[in-house]
C-alpha cells in the first residue's frame, strides 16, 4: 500500500509549509488599504444621566 510510505508526502508537505511561509504570507502581510481610517472626532460627547420616568 503506497499511502502508508510517508516520505514523498512528508516531503510535499514541507515542500509546500515553505512555498506558504516565504511566499504568500508576506505577501498578506504587506498589503494596505487605499483609504485609511480617519478618526471623526477626538471630543468625548457630553453624556446626560438617564432619567426614569418610575
């Protein structure tokens, strides 16, 4: 049964964990976005104590 041999997987496998570590993970990592977010406001909005009606 050729499916129990794990050398030729084994080395896919690692083959392939390189190939995704070298390439396409800085790849993500170095992508930006085009319109960065902005903060609105750096004023805290005055808050009112809520009244019940009870």
């Amino acid at each position: 049964m050729p499916q129990l041999n794990p050398s030729p997987w084994f080395a896919i496998l690692v083959f392939s964990w390189l190939v995704f570590l070298t390439i396409v993970v800085p790849k993500t990592l170095n992508h930006t976005f085009p319109n960065e977010p902005t903060p609105q406001s750096t004023q805290i909005p005055k808050t009112d104590p809520w009244t019940w009606p009870w």
